[in-house]
C-alpha cells in the first residue's frame, strides 16, 4: 500500500495530480489486496497476494471527453520518485515505468475495442496506456476505497465480482502465452474472492457473471475453462452449459 500512497505523497500532490479524479483505476494484485477492508476479510499474503507491480488503468474515451489534465504531468510526478521509462517498441509512448531504487513497475492500461491492441494515449493523465481486450467490462462502475497511508488516500478500484469473474477471462487468456504461472495467481484471486461473495453478495456476483457470458461466445469460453480447472469455482458457479 505504501507504494500507491507514494503517487500522491503529500496533500498538494493529492491536489494537483487528481489521477483517481480523472478516471484512474487501480486494478490487479494492488486491488485485490484492497478488497481486505472492503469485503471485511483477511488474507493469508501468500504469493496469491504478493506484487511489486502498480496497474492504473482509465477509459481513453473518458480521458478525451473529461477536457481536463493533472495540473503536474504525471511523467513528472513519476520521475520525482525515481520511476524511469521502460523500453517500448513505440518509442515516445512509455506506458510502462521502473522505480530504479526498488523494481517497482507502474504500468497504464485501457481497454480495447478493436482486434487489436495497440499503445492509445491517455490525454487526461498524460501519459500512453496498453490496450487490452475484457477490460472495459472490469472498469464499469469502479469503487471508492480508503488506502491507509500516513493521512489516508481515497482511490479507485474495480467492483470485487467483476475483479472475481475478470481473473477468470485472464487466467485462460494468459494460457495462450508464456505466463502460466501468473494464469494460476489469477485462477485463486478468483477462487478466493467468489467464495466471499458467493456468501456475502450472492447478487452481485451473479449478475457480474451474468454480464460477461451474455458478451459472447469467446468471452463464454474463457469464464468456463476457468471454471472447468477448479473444484471450487464449479461447486460456487455450478457448470456453464
């Protein structure tokens, strides 16, 4: 958590950089382990829990049409923390950044609407995202969270059932790759977060999945191999047809 409260270190840097404000949304590992307080549970912080790695991801769209930017661009923000670029094939379109006192890795993404998914600019941070399939379904209707670092930082993250049925659809998508092992961290952020909300927001985290199978069938596909590959997640789901 100190490493989120780091990006807004201070209250005038709360202020002027407003990343969560203009549509920034913590998403992966950093969110999960948020979902602590909002959920009211405890996790064990094994490896399911454990990332150096910052993911903010915003809807390019958003970022155009909110006709307003962090008052310090953000690149500058990073640099005074000692983030650098990492290489990009692009060159001028750093998406990725590297703490060079610690390997902390900050990365910007935004979600893909076309069969690609190229480098797009985030006007509003001011910096270039990755553009990934699936994550627009993640992003709808982000929540408030408190983070408690020193004074306390209010940030964005993901509704925990759409995080939960999301790590399904990646944990597949990652297989079709070199990062089988990151397919299983995400296979049991999954496993753990249904259990809780199979319990606790039975609704919800229907409705969530109810959203993502009714995207088609790829999306179908993705959530059900998933499921197919955990005990657990076929008792909490039941079998997709």
């Amino acid at each position: 958590m100190q490493r989120i409260g780091a990006l807004r270190e201070g209250r005038e840097n709360r202020r002027r950089n407003r990343v969560f404000r203009l549509g920034g949304t913590v998403v992966g590992t950093q969110a999960f382990r948020i979902y602590e307080g909002e959920l009211g549970v405890r996790f064990s912080f094994d490896q399911t829990a454990q990332t150096s790695d910052i993911d903010i991801a915003s809807f390019e769209r958003l970022s155009i049409a909110l006709e307003d930017t962090v008052s310090s661009p953000l690149d500058n923000v990073l640099r005074d923390f000692s983030f650098e670029p990492a290489p990009a094939l692009d060159r001028g379109k750093a998406w990725r950044w590297r703490q060079t006192r610690n390997e902390t890795l900050v990365e910007f993404l935004t979600p893909s609407f076309t069969e690609d998914e190229p480098l797009r600019p985030l006007p509003a941070l001011g910096v270039h995202a990755q553009s990934l399939h699936h994550l627009n379904y993640l992003l709808a209707e982000p929540i408030l969270a408190a983070v408690t670092y020193r004074d306390g930082v209010l940030i964005q993250i993901p509704r925990p059932e759409r995080f939960a049925i999301h790590k399904l659809i990646v944990a597949d998508r990652r297989l079709d790759g070199p990062d089988s092992l990151k397919a299983l961290k995400d296979r049991l952020q999954a496993e753990f977060l249904i259990t809780v909300l199979a319990l606790d927001r039975p609704d919800d985290l229907q409705e969530a999945l109810e959203d993502a199978l009714s995207r088609g069938k790829r999306w179908r596909e993705r959530i059900k191999k998933s499921i197919n590959k955990s005990p657990s997640l076929q008792a909490r789901l039941g079998p997709l047809t």
